[in-house]
C-alpha cells in the first residue's frame, strides 16, 4: 500500500480524492500498488468531510504529514509560492516523493526544488502545472527525449481563448466579454494574472526550460496581454485571413539561443492552433524527428487537472514498486542565452489613424523605409472626419527597428493615432 499526504483539499484537490475513490481498482492494477490517501492538511474540516474523509485524517498541521513515516507521497495543491516551497522542500527532505499542480512556484523556484529532489533521490513530478489534464511535461522529458524541439507554441490559458473566441465570434468589444466571462466563472473576480499574460508565461518559462535543456525563468519571458486587442483588430485580422491568439512561444535558433514570449498575435486561419476555441488550450511543438505534433484539451477544471496529478502519483507508484526513482530529474544541463524581444524578426499588423489627404501614405512609408521596415500590405478605410485608418502588414523586421519608426511616427502630425501592433505567427520561419 502506497500511502499519501495531501495538501489542499479545495477545487484540484477534491477532484484527486474523488479519482482516487473512484478509480481505486484500476489505480492499483496500473501502478501495481493499492494507493490511499492517509492525511489531508486543510484548515476547512467540513470541505474534507463531505468527501467522505475520516476526521481523524485531517489535520491544520503540516508537521502531521511530514513527519509521518507511513506517508510516501506528498501532493502539494495549495498554490501559491509560501507555504508551499516551504513544504515541498521540507518534504523532499524527509525523503518523501511530491506531486504539484504549482506553476507559480516551479517558474519561480523550480532550480531549488530539482536540486533538492536530486540532493534526497526523490522523484519529483508536475505534469498538472501546465495543460491541465493535456500531458505535455512527460512527452516532452520522455516521449520525445530523441529530438531536437525547436519550437513549442502553445495556447495555455482558457479564460483568454475564452475571450478571444467570443470577440471573434460576435464582434464584441473586450470589456463586454470579460465581464460575461466573470459571470460565468470562466474568468475571475480579478482576471489580472489571465488577461496580462503572466499565467500563460509561467508555463511557457517551464516548458521551454524542458524543451531545449536550459533554465528559463518567468523573468526571462517577454509578457503582452490581450487587453489592448479591439473588435476592430479582430474585424481586419479576419478580412486578412487570420485569427488573434494569445500565444506562448519559445523557439531555440541555430545558434543555440531561446526566445520565450508571451503575446496576442495574428495566426494564419489554416494553422492548427487557430481551431483551438473557447475554455480549450494547445500545445504545439516541432522537433526535428517527428516533425509537427499538437496536444489538445483542456487546460484547467477540477477532474482534468486532478487526471494530470494521479498520472504523477500512479507513475511514482510504479517506481517505488520496482525499487526506482529519480530516473528523470531535472533536465536543465545547458545554459543557453535568452534573445532579448529587440532582436526578434517577425511579421506585424499595425493600424493607425491618420490624416486624409494626399501624400500621407508615402511620407509615413518614407520613416518606415528609413528605419528598414518593409511594407507588405496596406488597407485604407477613409472617413467622413478627414481622417483615415491604415491597416499595414510589414514583411519579417527586426522589432527595434520597427519600434524607432513607429516612435518617429507617433510625434509627426499626420499620424492622430497608433492604435495597435501586434506580431505575426506561423507565416514563415522567425529568425533570432
């Protein structure tokens, strides 16, 4: 028997207990062990009774779990950076195997937790930390261990895909559909961490750091949410023959640098991450072998992330039942450098409001050409106030570049507004 502390009972945590429960006799012919949970760290008594958890089984007090001799494994879902690092830390050193859905912290702290995993010889798994129920963590580390990745682009937050889905659906505003999406529970009270960017950037910072073997921190991860994007924006991308995804991108070049970027950007409507909608995530990745892969799911909810943290617990089981463990530890052998975004060379939409009247256009594509910005596409809407919209695509160009010009533009008289610039994706090969 296989012996479990569990710390959290709330959303992801019930959803464990009632996996374990339920799938009791398929669990134990898989892992080739009976697994139990033997106590449960929740200040909420009644939450852990109403899952039918034995009184004397709940405790407010860490020391009960980490000192317990009988527990092999503890799995941590409190979220957050403390107490959580704290207990996962003092776990490991008390020889116990931990299982986390904790992104927060593996982005933050994730070095210190390897390497003490690795310093104690205990397994210590997180495929519940990004995707939710999708595995991408253990395909990654094993599955496809035998490539070279060269890219992982991923749609990694539901409540964005959300938002951006019904925006493009119906042609509703921003404000609008977040407010309908708080409603319905698909985004929070405070959306900040959603719609910012920095939960997909979390994840991203953890899967590259697993994908090209070298340390990535969630400060090394370059951030835009989807807070700026307009119906309007949506309107021309559809009329150009893409959609707006906030994308998490990490991409490793020739040379051995890595780019890592969180973002909204235009995706070509053909590409297999644009029929990725709604509450639903995706993570697609190239590797040199097996060419283009895509995992798909869903990226949060109680029972596909409570899938996700049994898988880790199941896979542990069947280590400890063959007298193994941290057999695949920390991956990050390599110290590669991070491009700064000023170096990236991508393809961008720009829509600007300007003044309507002959040689505008060809005094505005004068500052691009002279900051080495090349124009691909132009779209003009003209309007009843003298004024214009201009809609640009530029061919690939360095981002600083296209910064200086659009700095010049900014300040010159003939330009009202600049009212959006946002990359493009999956169109050709980016260079670094």
């Amino acid at each position: 028997m296989i012996q479990i502390g569990l710390l959290g009972c709330g959303t992801v945590g019930s959803g464990v207990v009632k996996l374990l429960e339920k799938n009791a006799a398929t669990i134990a012919q898989r892992s080739g062990d009976e697994v139990v949970i033997r106590r449960v760290l929740e200040q909420d008594v009644d939450k852990c009774l109403a899952l039918g958890i034995e009184p004397d089984r709940i405790t407010s007090n860490f020391e009960d779990i980490v000192n317990d001799p009988e527990i092999d494994i503890v799995v941590e879902l409190i979220g957050g950076i403390e107490p959580a690092s704290t207990y996962i830390l003092e776990a490991m050193c008390q020889g116990k195997h931990v299982v986390t859905a904790n992104k927060d912290l593996i982005a933050v702290n994730g070095q210190a937790l390897f390497e003490t995993a690795e310093k104690h010889q205990v397994d210590f798994y997180f495929e519940a930390s990004v995707g939710g129920g999708i595995p991408i963590v253990y395909p990654l580390k094993q599955s496809l261990a035998g490539n070279q990745i060269q890219q992982v682009i991923g749609i990694l937050n539901g409540t964005t895909n959300y938002i951006l889905t019904k925006m493009s659906r119906q042609g509703l505003d921003y404000q609008q559909v977040l407010e309908e999406a708080q409603a319905l529970g698909y985004a929070e009270a405070d959306p900040t961490s959603d719609v910012s960017g920095l939960d997909a950037a979390r994840k991203i910072a953890i899967l590259s750091s697993i994908a090209f073997n070298s340390r990535v921190t969630l400060d090394d991860v370059y951030v835009e949410g989807i807070t700026g994007i307009t119906a309007e924006d949506i309107r021309y991308a559809h009329e150009l023959g893409f959609v707006i995804k906030l994308l998490a991108i990490a991409k490793e070049n020739k040379w051995g640098q890595i780019q890592v970027r969180v973002h909204p950007a235009f995706l070509p409507a053909n590409h297999p991450l644009a029929a990725v909608n709604d509450v639903f995530n995706a993570v697609y990745v190239q590797g040199d072998a097996v060419g283009e892969i895509m995992h798909f799911g869903r990226g949060a909810g109680q029972m596909p992330t409570a899938s996700a943290v049994v898988g880790d617990i199941i896979e542990i089981v069947r280590n400890l039942n063959h007298q193994t463990n941290a057999r695949i530890g920390c991956t990050c052998y390599e110290q590669k450098p991070i491009v700064s975004i000023n170096e990236l060379e991508v393809e961008y939409y720009i829509r600007m409001r300007v003044t309507d009247r002959p040689g505008v256009l060809a005094g505005i594509a004068g500052v691009f050409g002279n900051n080495n910005v090349s124009i691909a596409t132009v779209l003009q809407k003209s309007s009843d106030d003298n004024m214009a919209e201009l809609i640009m695509i530029t061919h690939r160009v360095r981002e600083k570049s296209l910064r200086d010009a659009l700095a010049v533009l900014s300040g010159m008289s003939i330009v009202s507004q600049i009212n959006s610039v946002i990359r493009l994706e999956g169109t050709q090969r980016e260079t670094v």
